[in-house]
C-alpha cells in the first residue's frame, strides 16, 4: 500500500468499444432530460427562501414538536398560514411564511414584522428556542433569483467561451450542451428529491458545472492529443481509444469527489446535505455525460471536419 | 521538469512553513504578540448572529430636498417682492414648479431664483416651461452625490446607534447604491436593532398655529398625529424653531415631580441661543416637539427657557425613554431605513454546524487520502502529503485575508480536496500508460509532468471562472463557498504542480529506480 497501488481501476489496455452504444448512450439521456422538463414545468421546482421570500423560522421544542400547540402560540400572535414541518430531528421544526400579496400595503415592512410576531409566539412555548430566523423581502427575493441565473447563464458562457478558445468550436459546442443537458438532470433530480432551490443549490449547480466541465476537457484534451497522433484513425475509433486511455483517471477523480463529498451527504446537517446529495448526483451525471454524451456530440458535430485533413491520405 | 534547483526547493518548503505559521493564530486562544495576529472569521451561520439587510429610503431624500428648495424659492421670490401661485413639488422629477403672478414678472423670477444660494454649484437649474410656468429642476449628479453622502452619514449613524447597544464587533457595510448590511456576531435576536435602526429619529420644535386661526393646513402648516393619541392631529408650523441636531446629550431619568420616565436633553450652544429666543418671544403659546412627524408633547410655553436644557414628557417606560436618548444621541438618520432581509442564526445552531462541518471535513480528508493510498501508492502518498500542505495553505490564505469561513464554505474546502487530487492522478495515470508503452523510469515520469501540466491548467481555469461569477453574483454564506474554492484552486495549483511534483522528482533523485511503483 506504501509501494505499489493495491487497487486498479481498469486493467491497461481496456478497450471498451462505446461508440457502439452512442445513440442508446444519446436517447436515454435525451429521454431523462425531458422527463425532468415536464417535472421543471410540474409540479416545479420547491423554490427556497432566497427565491420565493418570505419567512422560515427553525425553532427547537422542549421533546417532539406538538404541531398544534404550536399552531395555537402562532394564533395568538396572529400569524396565519403557516406551514409547518419537522426538520432533521424530532424536536426541531420549521415554520413558513409567504409574503404578503403584492398588492398588499407595507408589505416589506409586514414580512419583517411576521419574524417577530412567530418569536413571540414560541416564546410563550414553555422550552421552546429560536435556532435560526430569516426574513427575505419580496424585492430582494426577485434580485437574488436574478443574480442566481445570471451567474449560472454568464458561467456557462464563459466556459463556452474558454473551450471555444483551448479547442475548436465542435468542442466546445457538445461540451456546452453536454452541460445543459447536465443541467436538467439536476433540475429533475431536485423536483424528485423536494430539495429547495436556493442560492446554496446555485453554487452546487456551478460546482457541478465546473467538475463536469473538468471531466470534459480532459477527454477532449485527449482525443486532440489523438488526432494528431493518429492522421488516419476514424473518428469514431478514435475517440473510444482516448475515452479508453484516460477512464481510469475519469473514474479515479470522480470517486475522490464522490468520497469528499459523500460525508457531507450524511454529516453535514439537514442545511447542506441537500447540497451534497446534488453533488453527489451531479458527479455521476458529469462523468457518465462524459463518455456517453460529449463523446458521441463531438463524433456527430466532427465527423467531417475534425477528420477533414487526414481524409486525403486515404 | 525533472530537476529542481536547491532554491526552487528552498522555496517551496518556506511557503509551506510560512502557511503553517499563518495558520498558528487559528490554534490559540489568546492573541501573541510574537505572531502575525490574523485569525479566520467564523461566519454567522457557524458563530450565531443577525444579518439586516437595511434599503435606504432614496425617495425621502428628494422630497426633503425639494422641501427646503420650495421654501427657498418663497423667500428668494418674497425677498424680491415678487409673487407666486400654485408652488408645487415632483419627487419623481425632481422638480418645484410654481406659476408667476404675472407673465410679465417671469424675468424678474428667473433673475431672482438663479441667485439663490446653493449648496454645490450646478445643484439645480430654473427654466421656464412651456406653458408659462418656472421649474426648479435638481440636476441627476448632484442628487445621485446627495444620496451618496446620505448613505456614508446613515452608515455613521446606525454605528453610532449599534455601538450605544453595546453589541461586539458588528459589521456595519454599504452594498450597491442604496444598502446597508448590518453583521451583528452573538446577537440572535436582532428585534430591539431593528427598532433602534427603523427609526429616524428627526427631532425637531416647532410652534403650533394658534386656536384663533382653525385647526387646518395650509400654506405652511402641516397636520401631524400626537404619538399618544394618533387620531388627534395639531396644526404645526412647518418652519423649524430650533432642531434635533443641535443638541449635545441626552438621557433617561424619573422625573422628580410626576414619578414618569423622562428624556432629559441639552442644547449646544447654537441650539441654546435659539431655543431662548423662541421662548422668550412666544409665551403664552404652544410649541410642539416633533419627532419623525409625530407630536411627542406641545406645551404651553410658561416662562423663557435660557439654560439649554430641556425634558420631553410623552409617556415613556423605561426601555422607550433609554432608546429615544440614545437615538437623539447618536443623531438622527438623513433618510428612513427599513430592513429588507433579515436572517439571524442562534448560539446553539452554530455550534451543531460546526461540529458537522468538521467531522464531514474530518471524515471526508480521510476516505481521500485512504483512496490514493490504496489505488496509487507510494505517488498516491506523496500526493497525500500535497493535500496536507494544500489544507493546511487554504487554513493560512483565509487567515491572512480575514476571510469569513461560513458552513458552505467548510464545503467549498472539502470539494476542493476532493478535486485537488486530480492533478495527481492525472500525472500518475499517465505516467502509468508511459511505463505501459515500454518507455523507461524517467521518460514516463518526464512525459508526466508534461502532458498533464496542460490539463491541469485547463481544468482548473473552468472551475475558477464558474466561482468567480458565484461570487460576484452571490450573497452571504454562498460568497464563503465561492470564495474558499477559488483559493482552494490557487493552493491546489502550488502544492501539485510545486510540491507533490517535488516530492516525486527528489525521490527518483535518491533511489533512481528502474521500475516505477505505478
């Protein structure tokens, strides 16, 4: 173990013939990804805090939270509508609160004041503590949503951008809607799990963005490698030789984000094992996508022209 | 690429040990004077606080500006003898309007209106309109500059404010144009902040119009609620006697007589002189103090008050009346600000964040380093040692820059682990498939470092521009997450393609084996 490797992932040599399987590899994702936009459109997305506004109050009650004594508090304060929900352990429970409607008068000011009325309320809980209180207006709501998608449209565009520039356009092209298509699994992925959508959920979604990218450019930085390697290898063959050549690194680097993140999935608090269980999801959507998805794109975007001048030699 | 030079090495140890004693301040308690003092900031999501997010009401701004210019046009025109009808104010643009008595007074208006003083040069020009009205019009510039300054004297106002509360070390920031964040460390309930900041706290004395005239508005005479009793409303003079800023201290104290809570206050002398005059020339009538367009208490005025001390009585308990004195202490605030996020975090949570950040942290360090071990060997070790230096140079960046550790940024440090490796890997496996194709020891290793330098560059760059956009765009903790992975990129860079790479070449220096351990 100090010496030499004691595991492998794949033997040298491995000639796994992927290409064969690429439109199957290329329908079935095709078909994930709309299913998860007929999921996007409904039910949609479980919108956060940061996106929908409004209130979330996580208060800790002294033994298993009695959901109706806690209604009771909350009437007395003239609270209504509030959603109530256990939350990681069974003394702990959060309450929700939309904004006011928007026609409502002093509705910034109302959804500030609803987090001190909910105080109040717990407070009359003989035990019961306030662990985490957090008032978003409706105005910022709306900016941090924007700012969200934008730093997620301009990152895609940058990456676009970036592979445009360190490869040639078919690249970069099957990279970047290898991402998006990435990106709609996630999107099914937290329709099905009712993981909320928040600013959290951005940065898991860039982070896989990112590690995706990563897994992509080491594939293709392969397969130029190859091209000028090899003047006369088809295409098709070529490509399965350099997803070959470089899969026990594929598979090495996504078990060590895997393994970095999966403590996280069951340590790290009901807060950010949402979090982690999108990466982790992420991380095996970004390496199968790939060597089944950007793998096969290329071929299909490339077939002419990546292999243009060698074909004269023929 | 396969020699290092005694100084390149020199080099790469001594910012290893320069992280190491950058990261000592984040295992004592007490401060050293011998260490360069900089610790981590522990965000409030793992320490417990309140963040307040503060809009600052631009609007008020205007119309207060317009306000005062409205009535320096009335002086600027009476001054002149000239007349006016229908004197109005548009906050939207920006503008006071009037129509001339006479058409052919137009002139003479303009004439008189240009010379009025200004505040800055340019602040606003006076045209005529179209349909024979005058404009006063306030120039963008000079607004934008007055709510600029409205904003740094609001920011000085509420730590004034924040500081009489004897809250530790709050944060107190501008953000964008019209905001300010308040960071509160330890205080998990931020009501009594939100109370203090949600008031203006412009005070200021007026004189009530008298019974003899009517109790209505008019030119000059605003209708404003008593605090204690908001359906009944008193004319009050809009000139101001004497104002709130004037003032020198103020405090709580039981009023001997009456056994009430009382804001005892005292006048500079500026305030003094005035509030003497105003006595002196008005007793036997009302005057009324105002505070953020409410009656707090309109006296009769009995004698001449000459000593610059006065006492307002409104029905006060103990808390109340504390935090009117600290607020006419701390000064009033240029604009209203009212919170538009507020997120607060208790003791008890923070502490359980922690704990799970640093087992998953813990647990997660060791399934990586294991991994490598098990599937790489004596390299995978080597690139072990790298992911040491890596934790520990992360440790010692966010140390050196103050940064706030936040839950998601303990994440962010983690995934950078897990991703840090990567670079060895890369190495490894090539110079695995180098030995498979017969190459010797050092060519394989040589064709390595080579061919993986690249990639590595490559992959790093994409994940660095997707966290910078993350941490332009985000907000709070997400920034910490954005901003532990982008310097997690940099130390990754140094200690694989420095450090590991170092290890690697010193011991096929040492043992110039014939066989690799791949």
């Amino acid at each position: 173990m100090f010496e030499r490797p004691l595991l492998r992932f794949v033997p040298n040599g491995t000639r796994i013939n992927f290409m064969r399987g690429r439109f199957l590899g290329l329908a079935t994702s095709a078909v994930l990804s709309v299913a998860s936009l007929i999921l996007f459109f409904h039910p949609g997305l479980t919108l956060g805090l940061d996106f929908r506004g409004g209130i979330v109050v996580e208060a800790r009650t002294q033994g298993p939270a009695d959901f109706a004594r806690i209604r009771a508090a909350l009437a007395t304060q003239h609270v209504a509508a509030a959603g109530l929900q256990s939350f990681g352990a069974p003394d702990d429970v959060l309450i929700r609160m939309d904004t006011p409607p928007a026609d409502a008068p002093d509705r910034e000011a109302r959804t500030q004041a609803m987090v001190d009325s909910v105080r109040h309320a717990i407070a009359t809980l003989p035990g019961a503590q306030v662990l985490r209180a957090d008032a978003v207006g409706a105005s910022v709501s709306a900016e941090l949503f924007r700012n969200g998608m934008l730093a997620l449209g301009i990152s895609l565009l940058m990456i676009l951008a970036y592979i445009w520039f360190r490869f040639e356009w078919e690249f970069a092209v099957s990279a970047v809607i290898t991402l998006v298509l990435d990106l709609t699994k996630t999107v099914g992925f937290l329709v099905l799990t009712h993981f909320e959508f928040d600013l959290v959920m951005v940065a898991a979604i860039l982070t896989i963005l990112g590690y995706s990218t990563n897994d992509k450019v080491v594939v293709y930085d392969r397969v130029r490698e190859n091209l000028r390697k090899y003047r006369t290898m088809p295409l098709a063959e070529l490509i399965d030789l350099s997803i070959n050549e470089t899969l026990s690194r594929t598979l090495g680097t996504s078990s060590t984000v895997f393994l970095a993140a999966l403590p996280l999935a069951l340590f790290g608090g009901a807060s950010l094992s949402g979090f982690a269980w999108v990466m982790l999801f992420g991380i095996v959507v970004g390496t199968s996508s790939s060597i089944f998805i950007a793998a096969p794109l290329l071929l299909l975007l490339g077939e002419r022209r990546l292999r243009r001048d060698a074909r004269p030699a023929r | 690429m396969m020699y290092y030079s005694r100084l390149k090495m020199a080099s790469v140890v001594a910012v290893c040990l320069l992280g190491v004693v950058l990261c000592l301040p984040n295992a004592l308690r007490q401060p050293s004077a011998a260490l360069p003092w900089r610790q981590i900031h522990l965000g409030l999501d793992l320490r417990g606080g309140s963040y307040l997010l503060m809009q600052v009401d631009m609007q008020s701004i205007t119309s207060d500006r317009l306000q005062t210019l409205a009535d320096g046009t009335r002086q600027a025109l009476l001054g002149a003898g000239l007349g006016y009808r229908n004197i109005a104010t548009d906050a939207q643009a920006g503008t006071v309007t009037f129509t001339p008595r006479d058409p052919s007074e137009t002139d003479a208006d303009l004439k008189a209106l240009r010379a009025m003083p200004t505040a800055v040069p340019g602040e606003f020009s006076v045209d005529r309109r179209p349909d024979g009205n005058i404009a006063i019009t306030l120039s963008p510039a000079a607004m934008h500059e007055r709510a600029r300054e409205a904003v740094t004297q609001s920011i000085e106002i509420v730590r004034r404010r924040i500081d009489a509360t004897g809250a530790v070390d709050p944060e107190i920031t501008r953000q964008g144009d019209d905001r300010i964040v308040v960071e509160l460390p330890g205080i998990s309930d931020p009501e009594h902040v939100k109370r203090l900041l949600g008031t203006t706290a412009k005070m200021t004395f007026h004189m009530v119009q008298d019974n003899a005239l009517g109790t209505v508005a008019g030119p000059g005479v605003t209708l404003l609620p008593m605090v204690n009793a908001p359906d009944q409303k008193l004319p009050i003079l809009d000139h101001v006697e004497v104002d709130g800023s004037d003032l020198t201290n103020a405090g709580a104290a039981i009023d001997q007589q009456t056994g009430e809570w009382a804001v005892n206050f005292s006048f500079d002398s500026v305030g003094a002189r005035a509030f003497a005059a105003t006595t002196q020339a008005n007793i036997g009538h009302r005057f009324a103090i105002v505070l953020d367009n409410k009656v707090v208490q309109a006296p009769v005025i009995r004698s001449a008050i000459t000593g610059g001390n006065g006492q307002i009585v409104g029905g006060f308990d103990a808390q109340s009346a504390t935090d009117l004195a600290l607020l006419l202490r701390a000064g009033a605030l240029p604009a209203p600000l009212s919170v538009i996020e507020q997120r607060s975090i208790g003791p008890s949570l923070g502490a359980d964040s922690i704990r799970a950040g640093a087992l998953s942290l813990g647990a997660g360090f060791v399934l990586v380093i294991a991994f490598m071990g098990l599937f790489y060997g004596r390299f995978g070790w080597y690139a072990n040692v790298a992911l040491l230096a890596n934790l520990v140079l992360m440790a010692a960046l966010l140390s050196l820059f103050q940064a706030t550790l936040t839950l998601p940024g303990m994440a962010g440090m983690l995934l950078t682990l897990g991703m840090a490796v990567d670079a060895n890997i890369l190495i490894n496996e090539r110079i695995r498939e180098e030995v498979g194709r017969g190459r010797t020891a050092l060519a394989a290793m040589q064709a390595g470092f080579e061919r993986a330098t690249s990639t590595i560059v490559d992959s790093n760059a994409t994940a660095l521009l997707a966290h910078v956009m993350l941490f332009v765009f985000g907000t709070g903790p997400v920034r910490g997450f954005a901003l532990t992975i982008t310097i997690g990129i940099v130390t990754t860079l140094f200690t694989t393609l420095l450090l590991s790479r170092m290890l690697m070449v010193r011991w096929y220096a040492r043992t110039r084996p014939t066989v690799l351990p791949v």
